[in-house]
C-alpha cells in the first residue's frame, strides 16, 4: 500500500494580525492552539506571556494546521521592527508550499483480510468475526454497519461494489461500508455512499460528533483516497492551487450516514481523525467488490484503475 503527501488544503490561509505595543501585545488569528500562539509570540518578542493577548477567530477550515504557529511568529515580527500594526496573510501558493503535509507511507503486508477471508471461503464479515471474538467492542460496530447499509457479504468480487474496514485510533471503535461505482470505459471511481458505525464511549454532543465523522469521511477520507496528492519537483510543490491540487468537488461528495453504538458508563474518547483511516480500506475493498481490481497505490485515479484494469491486478 503506497499513499502520496497529503495538504492540509484548507480553504482559509496562514494569517494573523498583530499590534505590538510597549507593555502588551495583541494578536488575532484564526488557530486551534491560542495558548501556544501566545506562547510563541511572548518567546519571539522577549516578554512575559502574561503581555500577550490573543483573540482566537473564526477559523476557514484548519484540519490540524492551525495547530501550528508560523504565521503569528511571522505577525509579531513585523509591528516590532516597523512600529504600527500588521496584518499577515500567506497566499494560496504559499499554504501549499509551507504546508506540514500528511507524510507519504509505504506499507508491505505479507497477506491482506481486503484476501484472507476469499482464500478461506468466507465472506468479509464473518471472516472479521471470528478474529474479533474477544473484541465485542468492534465486532459491535461492524455489524451495525452492515445492517445500515443493508448489505448481505458474498465471498469474493460479487459485483456490487460494497466494501468494509475497520479502525481503533484515540479508544475508538469505527466500522464504515462504502458502496461505489467504477465506471469500466474511463476508470473513474464513484464513492456513492458511506454507512459508519462509531462507539466512543458516551457521546456528550451527538450532532457535533456525527458532523465529526461525516466531516472525516468527506473532506479527509473520500478526498484524499480519490484525488488528493502534493505533487514535488525539485523541493518545490507544483499543484499549489486548489485547480491543480483537485481537493474532492461537491457534485463528488458521498451521502453519509452515521450511528453511534454508544455505551453511557464508559468515558468519552477521541472523535474526528478516527473516521478517516477506514474510508481508504473500505473503497479499495468496495471496488475489488465491483470489478474485481484491488487498488492499493493511492489516490485511486482513473489512469491507475485503468491500467489495472487493463492487467486484471492490483493497481
């Protein structure tokens, strides 16, 4: 399995507006992080934290980046050395080529569940079960998927494009079936719909979770498994701009749904970047389902399931 460096790619770049005055300095930003904003800005300006005060705006997508503090160290320097206030922004160019992307990965597996179950002659779920007899937990939430989506296993490439995974990231427990279309003549990959089963133990805010997952599916999971890759020449990125760098298009989206297999005694966990790793292994297996091709390079472009569609291999 081979993935590509992955942008952030959030709509809203790098910026921040600072006023550095004697004695106090404010700044206004859109971060995820304002403690370490101020952090950063009081290390930069030599002054006690306590001087530093910061106004956390409303954010234009951050996905993690805004974790960061670049821009503010690059807002306080400017007012400090000129004497008035600046606002700071990055261009399009500039996010991309600054980015702190997902890195690449490059995995070597021996043998595949997306295989194993055929070469038993089972199908995937009932393969799952047995592995999963002393995690309840999980086995929970797989089932729960395959009754929302209404999906009854068959061994092997059946044609009907339906494909499972699994995921345990921050004491999470997430089960996804995605249902796709591959389109034979141009090798262009539909993901259609995505049924998602999560137990995080107790859910305080079911409809801000449930946008948590649909959100990890969409933007991060479907996005980055069909089209998303930081192209490199030479140290320099060379799609950076949304045109080339073709983050997944409304008209693309899938529908989504989600249900909470929830347990109110045990405590809350993570919610968000759970969601996202299943999306990548349930589309690879829902295609294999389709049409027989196991793509495992990704993004999974057309030209790639072409060629293996061409060679009848994995892509």
């Amino acid at each position: 399995m081979r993935a590509p460096y992955v942008a952030h790619a959030q709509i809203e770049p790098m910026s921040a507006l600072a006023d550095v005055q004697r004695g106090k300095t404010e700044i206004g930003t859109s971060t995820q992080n304002p403690f370490a904003a101020q952090d950063a800005a009081a290390r930069v300006l030599n002054v006690p934290r306590e001087q530093v005060i910061v106004y956390p705006m409303m954010s234009g997508g951050a996905f993690g980046r805004k974790n960061l503090t670049d821009a503010v160290v690059e807002a306080v320097r400017l007012p400090k050395a000129i004497g008035r206030p600046v606002r700071f922004n990055w261009t399009r160019p500039e996010k991309f080529q600054f980015d702190q992307p997902r890195p690449a990965m490059l995995v070597e597996l021996s043998a595949g569940i997306d295989e194993l179950a055929e070469l038993a002659k089972m199908d995937p779920v009932s393969f799952r079960d047995r592995l999963l007899a002393k995690n309840p937990r999980m086995a929970a939430v797989m089932h729960r998927a395959v009754e929302m989506a209404g999906w009854k296993p068959g061994v092997g490439s059946t044609g009907r494009g339906f494909g499972i995974a699994l995921n345990f990231t921050d004491g999470t427990y997430v089960a996804e079936v995605a249902q796709v279309e591959v389109h034979k003549a141009t090798g262009q990959v539909m993901v259609k719909h995505v049924d998602a089963a999560v137990d995080c133990g107790l859910v305080v805010n079911p409809g801000a979770a449930a946008c948590q997952v649909e959100g990890a599916i969409v933007m991060q999971g479907t996005s980055s498994t069909l089209n998303e890759q930081v192209l490199f020449d030479r140290g320099r990125v060379t799609n950076a701009s949304f045109a080339q760098y073709n983050p997944l298009h409304f008209l693309e989206a899938p529908s989504v749904n989600v249900a909470f297999v929830e347990n109110k005694r045990l405590p809350m966990q993570g919610m968000g970047e759970p969601a996202v790793a299943p999306v990548s292994g349930a589309v690879s297996n829902a295609i294999y389902d389709a049409v027989g091709i196991r793509p495992r390079d990704l993004p999974f472009l057309p030209g790639k399931i072409m060629a293996a569609l061409a060679g009848n291999g994995a892509s």
